[in-house]
C-alpha cells in the first residue's frame, strides 16, 4: 500500500543549487543571503521592511519584547492554535487571557475580546488559523478605540488576505513561521514585521544579543571594529545557509500556492457529497490554505480519532490542530481556564481533522485520500 503522507517538502535542483552556494561562499550565518531575503519577503507582504529570524516563535516572542510587553501586562488570544502563541506570552512574564473562537471560522472572536477587555490589557493577538484570515477590521477598530495593540500570530498566513489587506501589512505586529511544512519553508525560520520604527529597531537589535554589529558588520573587510551589547537581547537570528533555501522557495511560491489552491478545490468537490464531515469555512477574502480541516459532524475526539485511524489504515497521513492549549496540562495551571469555559474552541478541537495539502501530492495521491476518506466513512456508516 501506497502511504500519502501529511507532508513532503517540494524542491528541485534550485534548492540544491541555492544551499551549495552559500555552502561555498563560505558565509554560513547571517550575511547577505538573509538581507535579500528580508527584502524580498517584505516587497512580497507589500513593502516597507521585515526581520528575517531563526523560528516563526522567536517572531513572535520578538513581536512582544519589542513592543515593552512584559510583566503586568495582559495579552488577549486564543486556546485554538499551537503552543508556541501562548508559551511566548508567558515567557515575557505576561498574563495570556484566553477568548473562545468563532464557529464558522476557528479564529478569534471580536466579540469574546471586547468582553475580556480589562485595565491590564495591552495587546489582543490574532491567530490566522490554518492560513484562514482572522476579522481584521473589527479587531482594529477595537484596538483602536480602546489603545490597544493589534497582532498577528501569522505562522500558517504568509499569503493571506483580511478584510484589511494583506496579513503582514497591517495592524501593529505579524510574526511569520518558515518551519518545513509551511507554504513558504526554509526548514526552520520565521520573519517579524512591526509598523512602529522604534519598536522595528529595537527588535533588531534583540534578535542577536543586543549587538549593535552583526558578523556580517564586523567582517566585511575593512578591519576589525568592536561591538557593544546595547541591551539585553535573545539568539534568533536566521543563518544565509536557511536564506539560501527561502529565496529559491520564493521563487517557487505562486505555483505553490495555485497547486494547494487546486488540492482544496478536489477536497471540497468531495466533501460536497459527504454528508458526515463539515468543510472548512471559505472567507470572502484571501485564505492562504496553510490547513484543509474538515469537521466531523456528530460525536467528538472518538469518532474523529476513529476515523484519522480508519485513513491511517488506508495509507493517508493527517493531523490534528489544534488540542486547545488550556486543557494542555502543562499549561492548564497558568492559563486559567476550566474544561467547557471556551466551548466552541473546544468543540472545534474535539471534531477537526487535517488532510494532507502541500504541493508536492501528485493528483493520483490526491485521489487516494478522496477514495480512503470516502471509504473509512462508509465503513463508520456500517
């Protein structure tokens, strides 16, 4: 039997060719190949300037240390998105204040923040989950009028669309994810964009240490020149031998995004004839397909479970995302927030299942997994 897995990286010789380069320019962290990639990235979201990091969390711990968000602090998010959104909060000594989602979509509810609006809270962060775009312009008319601060947790959203415009160009922060299964995947890697300049600077400056010289500064052949360590800072900076496999990732990316945009148009051709299952919700926007998570209609984790194992036996890889993180428990104690306190985070959590969408799944595999997903349920059926 033939196995579908949940991913499979896509690169050609271009890769090859763009790692072996860097191999033998024999700059190796970061250097040039990393500022043409935060060039390039940044044209990509629209402009002005972005940060090229070591992890999508380092962007997004960053995004908060830059902005003066530490102990004290509140910071409203989700339960429904991958540990790293909260672990993050917690580790600049804030307090995460947990919101239920909404049900269509899986992402934040505009209305649950407002209603968690308290006199510590400083920043409400978005979570765009599986790359479906979050209701920008209510968040930001709440940010704005309550003088908050608006953030992205953009991991599964390079290439998304809100109803404000292109998730990286606005609001006051997005952090970005380049792990291996991403749309746009250097392996490991993540980039930060933040609108205010100071914050910019100092998020810079925090990516390596607090140096005010990078190596690539320091040893750019005229000579020795000192550093000094301006404030206290983290190690995130991206290596150009990451870089390297991003720009040829990049150049790639449009074909990527039509081939996953081609998966999900089968996908949903099928479940239009599978009554059992919920298909994911389409906005009227950009959704960058990061996820295809259909929902199974009845029951809960069981029968979903039973049925991610009915398609194992087939030979189809899936996943689950997200467990919300408040019934985590090595979260549970610091987050505050009981089983059924966020009811239809935990109902989405209990019932969503992911398929494999990447764009290396040739079209017969795309097939399996419709005829495996088709036959498990037939079997559930019996």
């Amino acid at each position: 039997m033939r196995v579908v897995p949940f991913h499979r990286p896509l690169f050609g010789e271009e890769e090859i060719a763009a790692v072996t380069a860097a191999l033998r320019s024999g700059w190796w962290t970061s250097g040039p190949r990393v500022l043409e990639f935060e060039r390039r990235c940044a044209d990509r979201l629209g402009g002005g300037e972005a940060l090229a990091v070591a992890s999508g969390t380092d962007a997004l711990e960053l995004m908060l240390r830059a902005q003066g968000i530490g102990p004290g602090d509140e910071v409203i998010t989700v339960a429904l998105t991958f540990v790293a959104t909260v672990e993050v909060i917690l580790r600049v000594g804030a307090r995460a204040v947990l919101v239920d989602v909404e049900e269509a979509s899986g992402c934040i509810d505009p209305d649950a923040v407002a209603a968690a609006i308290g006199p510590r809270t400083r920043a409400i962060l978005a979570v765009h989950l599986g790359g479906r775009p979050c209701r920008m312009r209510d968040l930001e008319a709440l940010a704005r009028a309550r003088g908050l601060l608006l953030l992205d947790d953009a991991a599964h959203a390079f290439e998304t669309v809100s109803d404000l415009g292109k998730v990286g160009a606005v609001g006051d922060g997005s952090a970005f994810s380049f792990y291996a299964n991403k749309n746009l995947a250097c392996g490991e890697g993540g980039l930060l964009r933040l609108a205010d300049p100071e914050a910019r600077a100092r998020a810079r400056l925090m990516r390596l240490h607090g140096m005010d010289r990078d190596a690539h500064a320091r040893g750019d052949g005229r000579g020795y020149r000192g550093y000094d360590i301006v404030m206290p800072g983290m190690k995130a900076n991206m290596a150009d031998l990451v870089a390297a496999l991003g720009l040829a990732q990049l150049d790639r990316l449009d074909a990527m995004t039509e081939r996953r945009r081609a998966i999900v148009a089968r996908y949903d051709q099928a479940l239009a004839g599978l009554e059992q299952l919920e298909p994911p919700d389409r906005p009227a926007t950009g959704h960058a397909w990061h996820l295809y998570a259909p929902r199974v209609r009845a029951g809960g984790a069981d029968d979903r479970d039973a049925l991610i194992d009915a398609l194992a036996r087939r030979g189809i890889g899936c996943s689950v995302h997200y467990r919300p993180l408040h019934l985590m428990t090595g979260l549970a104690p610091r987050l505050d927030r009981p089983v059924g306190s966020l009811p239809r985070s935990e109902s989405i959590g209990a019932r969503s299942f992911s398929l494999p969408l990447h764009p290396a799944l040739a079209d017969d595999e795309v097939e399996q997994v419709v005829e495996a997903l088709e036959a498990a349920l037939r079997e559930r059926r019996r």
